[in-house]
C-alpha cells in the first residue's frame, strides 16, 4: 500500500470515528428542524421545486441538501435521525478528500496535507456541522471542490474546459446549497489571496473556457431562483426582500465581533493562533509562498465576513478551511524541530496539548460528580479509560519532546469524546415534565381532530409532531369550522380559550413540554412547551 493510500484511508477511519458514530444522539435543534421539515414535505406532497415548511412557501435557502436530505429520508425513514443526518456526514468526507487533494498544489509534501486534513477534521465547527442537519456544510464542501478545479485552471494551461466545466458545476453546486455564502466567504477570499501571491498570468489566453465557466455557472446557480419567481413571484419577493433586510439588521455585531476565529478551531486554537504570526513563521516554513497564501486566505475570508453587519459564530465555517492549510505550516514545523526548539517557543506547546492531557485525565473525576450515571455506566467507564490514557499519553510524549504522538493522540482525543463520551451527553437530559408532540398526533390521529396552533410556529414541534399544524387567528371568520379540533398555544396565550368559551367547550386539557434539558438549567426554553386544549362547538 502506497503512502498516500495509507493516508486516505487514515483520514476515512478518522472521519468515521468522528463523523458517523452516535450521530442520531443529540436532539434536533431549530435549524435541522426547519430543513428537515422541508425535506419531509417535499416527499410528503411531492413538491420538489416549490419548497415548503409547515406547508407555507420556504424559499429562503435552495433546495439542494434539502433533495438530499429528503432521499436519505425515503431510504431510512424520516424518524431516523442517522439518516437524517448522513448527508452531511457523507458531504463532509467529500470535504476532507478534495480538502487533502488540494494541499499539495501548494508545493508542500502530502504529509503536510495528511496533517492539515487531520486538523480540519477535528476542527471544532467542522465537527458541529458536519454531524448536524444544516446547510452551511454543503455549500462549502462543493465550493472547495470548485476551488479544486479552478486552481488547476489558473495554474495551468492543460485540460482548462474540463477544470472549467467541473469548477462551474461544482460552484453551482455550492450556490444551490445556500446561495452566495460560499461565493462569498470562501471564493471570494480565494480569489484575493491566488491573485496576491500568484496572480493571474496567462489568464488572457484562457478567456474562451474562462466564458464557458461563468455562463455555465449563472445557469446551474440561478434556474431554481428563476423558476420559483416566475412560478410563485408573491410569495418569493416576499421572502427575499425579508432575508435581504436581515443581513443589515438582524443579529448585528460590530466589525471586530469575528477576530477570536481561531478558537473555532477548538483544541487547534493555539496552534491556530501562533500560525497567524507571520514574522515569527515566515522563516520556518518549508514553502513561505503558500504559507502567504494560505494566511491571505485566512485573512481575506475573516475580513469580507466581518463586512457584513449580521454575525453569527457559524458563519465563520468556511474561515477553517484555509485556517486548516495554514496551522499545518506550523504543525509540520514542530514535526520537523520540537525537539530542538527553545524554552521560549516550547511552553505554548506544551500548555496547549497539556491543556488537553489534563481535560483527558480529571474527566473520570469531573463526569463522576456532575453526571447521573444511572444507565451510563458502562459510557463513563469506557470514555475515562480512553480519555484519561489519551491524556497520560500526550504527557509522556510531551516529556519526551515527541510531537508526532502527541499531535495523533490530540486527534484521537476527539476521536474518544464522540465515540465514548457522546452518549453521556444525554445524562444532562433529566427534564422530569418532558412530553413529546408525536403523542398528540397519534392522539389526534386515533380521534379524528385537526390540530391548530395559535399564533406561535416553532419548528422543533412541527418537526416532532410529524405533519403541518396549521395557523389559528382570534378573528372568529378565520376560526376552524369544525365541530371538534385541538388548539395548542404557549402559557402566556391562555386567555384565548377564555374568550372562546362561550361558542365552545373545552373537553381536555393537557402540557406538552418538548425541553430535553431539566427547567433549571439554562438551555431551558419556553419556546418549546404548548398547552393543549381540545374544543367542541356547542350546540
């Protein structure tokens, strides 16, 4: 077996460990239960184009991950949240393979590009999105594949229609997962960081393919705006002049709210960090030029992001893809001399990986008293034996001024918390009033009653309760006209079934509460509970 297959099928093992194992463990949070919903309906009513949640038009993001959330749903079954989820695992190892293919056409070694895979698989907001429902993954996975092709298009002057067909599919591909946000925040810089350290000789000579990439591009990223505006024109101005208006004054933070990034990087934070010190780095790098272009990279996507009035910690996803390429310049650097290296270069090294050597060992301890074990024993048992010698062995080989072991079992380190230590995360679920929807709908289901909800629409319930809960007004010409249905509302609502008393009678009244969390601890959300009232006209 070869060097490089040795390190693809590592990166495959790594991505399985970390990307497939307990991945229908947590429960879905609001962003998965809108496109999940969608992805449901689309199979439920057979409406593929004109997308739809809680059977109202949702034209707000491009249906490309919701088809294939929606195929993975007809396989597996839309309560199977492994299914649910597995394609954007499977998008993510997509991800990390052209991710490692691209590397080396930086004019650095394929180990290094073993590493810098390594380091953006165990990123931290990698990991978060690519074991989760959301679309952010897909956009930028098909992006850096369109990178791919597109620097084999500017470096080069052989196959330049293949590189620019594919490069223009796979950007289409980006743009029909989220639109322009990878256009954006990961082309866009790279296009800036390529110029300013390569720049663009020769490019004069490739126009004719270079106009076949953007014409094809246009077509693969806008028919499904073009259609949806001429098939549906009210409700789409709608929606996009409503997104359109967020992005100026919705979750605005001001300009420096991005510059702590590299913590996203979550363990790689240090390391991360120390990268971005150019004069410090520049001379201990084995190719400095793309080591610049990387930092540019890095840089450039940090700056255009931080342009944009609403922030949100997510939106920094695409900045761990370059940030990846340009930590593993010092990673491979402390492969080379950690042995040698001063005291004064040493210790940031040391505090890091010791950092995670520390976490690693207290954890039998610390789980031991904030957990209640009960039903999780055999986790906790197993997730201290691993994590604690994960920790044991990252101190030994720090001792001995070993960094490749400590650098392999700091990704084994996260490779353990999800395989042994994810399933304890449910130990914090202790919610004693917990009550989930889909008990409702079997109840409506077995009685025969329609279920409305007042006002209020939160996407995890519609999710839970398995079909679309239609809107109920106070105006009495838009109340139900059936003799019998259920109503849901939250607490504070209550005084509506007062005022329908006099027409209606109230039969049972119940408390849903889908919080997993116990009411004290801080993620509980009273979003999440309904009062359940099932009326009767009177005669």
């Amino acid at each position: 077996m070869s060097r490089n297959q040795k390190y693809l099928l590592y990166i495959l093992l790594v991505w399985a460990l970390i990307f497939l194992v307990h991945l229908d463990v947590i429960y879905v949070n609001i962003m998965e239960a809108r496109n999940f919903i969608t992805a449901r309906e689309m199979v439920t009513n057979d409406n593929w184009i004109l997308t739809t949640m809680n059977a109202e038009a949702r034209y707000e993001k491009p249906p490309l991950p919701t088809w294939l959330t929606a195929l993975s749903g007809l396989i597996f079954g839309f309560t199977n949240l492994f299914g649910m989820r597995l394609p954007a695992a499977l998008v993510t190892l997509l991800l990390l393979y052209i991710f490692y293919r691209f590397i080396p056409k930086l004019g650095v070694s394929l180990k290094q590009a073993f590493l810098a895979t390594l380091i953006l698989a165990s990123s931290f907001y990698i990991v978060f999105m690519g074991r989760n429902g959301q679309w952010d993954i897909f956009t930028h996975s098909f992006m850096m594949v369109a990178i791919f092709f597109l620097w084999n298009f500017f470096s080069s002057e052989k196959h330049l229609f293949k590189n620019a067909i594919f490069g223009a599919v796979f950007l289409g591909l980006s743009f029909m997962s989220k639109g322009p946000v990878s256009l954006y925040a990961l082309f866009l810089p790279f296009l800036i960081a390529y110029g300013s350290t390569y720049s663009f000789r020769g490019f004069f000579k490739k126009w004719k393919a270079f106009i076949i990439f953007l014409i094809l591009s246009v077509i693969l990223s806008g028919w499904w705006f073009i259609y949806v505006r001429l098939a549906d024109p009210v409700s789409f101005v709608e929606i996009t002049t409503r997104e359109a208006t967020r992005w100026t004054n919705y979750n605005v933070r001001p300009f420096y709210y991005y510059w702590s990034f590299f913590t996203q990087s979550g363990i790689w934070t240090i390391p991360a960090f120390v990268a971005l010190l150019y004069p410090y780095l520049k001379n201990r790098v084995v190719n400095r030029k793309a080591y610049k272009f990387s930092l540019f990279w890095t840089l450039a996507a940090v700056v255009l992001l931080s342009l944009i009035p609403e922030k949100k910690s997510r939106y920094l996803l695409p900045v761990l893809i370059p940030m990846a390429v340009n930590t593993s310049f010092y990673v491979e650097y402390l492969f080379r001399n950690f042995n040698k290296l001063p005291k004064k270069e040493n210790w940031i090294i040391n505090f890091n990986h010791g950092l995670i050597a520390g976490i690693g060992i207290i954890f039998p301890v610390a789980a031991y008293f904030l957990l209640e074990l009960d039903g999780y024993w055999f986790w906790y048992i197993s997730a201290s034996i691993v994590l604690a010698s994960i920790g044991i062995g990252i101190l030994y080989y720090l001792k001995r001024r070993k960094y490749p072991q400590v650098f392999y079992l700091t990704v084994a380190f996260i490779c353990g918390i999800i395989v042994f230590a994810f399933p304890l995360s449910n130990a914090f679920l202790k919610n004693p009033q917990f009550r989930n929807f889909d008990e409702l709908q079997e109840l409506a289901e077995a009685e025969d009653f329609q279920v409305y909800e007042y006002k209020a629409e939160t996407p995890e319930i519609i999710w839970e309760y398995g079909e679309p809960i239609p809107k109920l007004y106070r105006n009495d010409s838009e109340l139900p006209s059936e003799e019998r249905f259920g109503v849901i509302l939250r607490e504070k609502d209550s005084a509506l079934i007062d005022t329908l008393k006099r027409d209606f009678e109230v039969l049972s009244s119940e408390r849903f509460d889908l919080n997993y969390v116990n009411p004290e601890a801080s993620g509980y959300k009273d979003r999440l509970i309904r009062q359940f009232y099932l009326l009767q006209r009177k005669d």
